[in-house]
C-alpha cells in the first residue's frame, strides 16, 4: 500500500495501482471539494484519520458519505458500494449505493460527486439512486411511527428494508409475510400495544392492494398477522 495526498485527505492504494488511476482519483476528490467548499447543503468533518467526511445539513434524515474510503475500500477490496450512513436521531443504516458502472474507467470519487449535486438539486427522484430514495422515505416513515419510548435496531431496519425491496418487485406474499412477522416481534419482544404497531405499520399497509391484503388475511402465514395488518378501508 501507498498513501497519496489528496483536497480531502490521505488516500491508500495498493502497490499494483495504476498512476493514471491514482490521478484520476486524485481529480476527482478535488473536484469534490471545490464543490463541497461552496455547497450550501453539505458540511465537513474530520474521521479518526483526518480524512474529510461530508455531512449533509438537512437531517430528515442526513446522510454522511466518507469518499477517501470509499476510494480505499474499492481498490483494496473492489467493494463497488460508497461508504455512507444514514441517520436521523439514534437510527442509522447503511443505504446500498453503488459506484456508477462506467466509474472504475475513470475515477470511483465521480459517484461521490454526483450524489453531492443530487443532493444541490434537491434529490431529483429520476437521477436518485432507488435504494437511497427508498431508505430516506423507510427510515422518515419507520421513525414517525416508532413509539417515543422505543427505538428501532439494526434487525428491524433489516426487515424493513426487505419488506421495500418485495414492494418494489410486486411480490405482495413476501411483503405481507415479513410485515407480519415484523410486526409479531414489535408487539412481543418491544412490549408495543396492538394500536403502536398498527400505526408503525401503517405507511407501509397503505401501499399495498387491497385485494392482496384480503388474499393474505383469508389464509396468514400465522394467525395472529390478523391482529396486526388490517386496513382501515378494509372495515
């Protein structure tokens, strides 16, 4: 490994780097920084290692992307995902961004950067990434109805989140099956009330048909799902 000065700190490559990939990167984090410098929706800080780290200033939710690791973390690991966090109070997950197909032929920071001017364009939904998009969205949903004396954990994000990708794809069973089973855990092992759960689960109800609703309550994965998933236009 090598490190290299970068506008946004020191970056470490292995040995076997190209110098006109090492370049690349090197005009790319300096672009992200010029850009940065005169944003008026990201701020910086500095990590452990004295890398920069962009922080957006709206935090419903913020969002946090670590660029020099992200860079470090691709051409030491050829991880393709940006180094970033999403978070809003205590709740923070880790939204799946890839680096853009044509970046690794010419530098993995120009993802970086594009996010950061989605982010000045107000996050157009065409150009934001579908994963991001639906993170912000789950994660404002999930916290609104979260009862103040509770927190959602890494696992609950988890189900969420999969409950998101089966909505994505129509599959209606899955999404109802892992609803239910979410909304079991809430109720026995959060000690929820059957209207908390009910409100939590509610954004996400909302999106799905109805008569795949009626489908799914004439025969739950278990029986007791009826308690939790019904629709008010359902009575």
């Amino acid at each position: 490994m090598f490190e290299v000065a970068t506008a946004l700190g020191l970056v470490k490559f292995p040995m076997h780097t190209s110098q006109d990939k090492v370049n690349a990167e090197i005009r790319a984090l300096k672009l992200l920084a010029n850009i940065v410098e005169k944003s008026g929706e990201w701020q910086v800080r500095l990590n452990s290692r004295k890398q920069v780290v962009l922080h957006t200033y709206d935090d419903n939710p913020g969002l946090m992307i670590d660029p020099c690791a992200t860079v470090e973390r691709y051409y030491k690991e050829g991880n393709e995902h940006l180094v970033n966090y999403m978070f809003m109070g205590s709740d923070t997950i880790s939204p799946c961004v890839i680096i853009d197909q044509h970046a690794p032929s010419c530098a993995v920071a120009d993802t970086v950067v594009s996010l950061v001017l989605l982010a000045e364009a107000g996050w157009p939904a065409k150009q934001t990434p579908t994963t991001l998009a639906m993170m912000r969205q789950n994660l404002r949903d999930s916290i609104r109805g979260v009862p103040d004396r509770s927190i959602l954990t890494e696992y609950d994000i988890e189900r969420l989140d999969a409950i998101e990708l089966s909505i994505d794809g129509d599959d209606w069973l899955t999404t109802l099956t892992i609803l239910g089973e979410h909304s079991r855990l809430c109720y026995t092992c959060k000690g929820w009330t059957e209207e908390e759960v009910q409100n939590h689960i509610e954004p996400i109800l909302v999106r799905i048909p109805i008569c795949e609703i009626r489908n799914y309550l004439a025969s739950p994965n278990v029986a007791s799902d009826a308690l939790f998933i019904a629709n008010p236009t359902l009575q």
